[in-house]
C-alpha cells in the first residue's frame, strides 16, 4: 500500500498510529485519547502525528 501511495506522490506520514482500545473507549465517551489516558502511549501518537502535521503546515506556508 506504501508504494501505491508514493507512485501517486502522496505523502505518507512518518508518525504511525497503534490500534488501541483507548481510542474506542474514548470514542464511546465522546473524549479524545489525551484526555481519557494523557499519558498513554495513544495520546503520545497522536500528539507526534500533530506535531509533524503542523510542521509540514507551516513549512507549505513558505
């Protein structure tokens, strides 16, 4: 699937997401990952996946 997403030029992230329960229980809450367990490994994913989101945001912006 990699490939398939770099022949058609998409950029892939580097960040990777795990599949964890906390993120149906806090789905099932109406919560985001960071505050039903902030310092779990989900919300540490998904606060890199942020990060690197807003890197690449603001370098497209120059």
């Amino acid at each position: 699937m990699m490939s398939a997403l770099k022949e058609l030029g998409a950029e892939v992230a580097k960040s990777r997401i795990g599949n964890r329960v906390v993120f149906a229980s806090a789905l099932v809450e109406g919560r985001a990952v960071g505050e039903v367990q902030p310092k779990g490994k989900a919300a540490q994913e998904m606060a890199a996946l942020s990060r690197e989101i807003l890197r690449r945001a603001r370098k497209a912006e120059k």
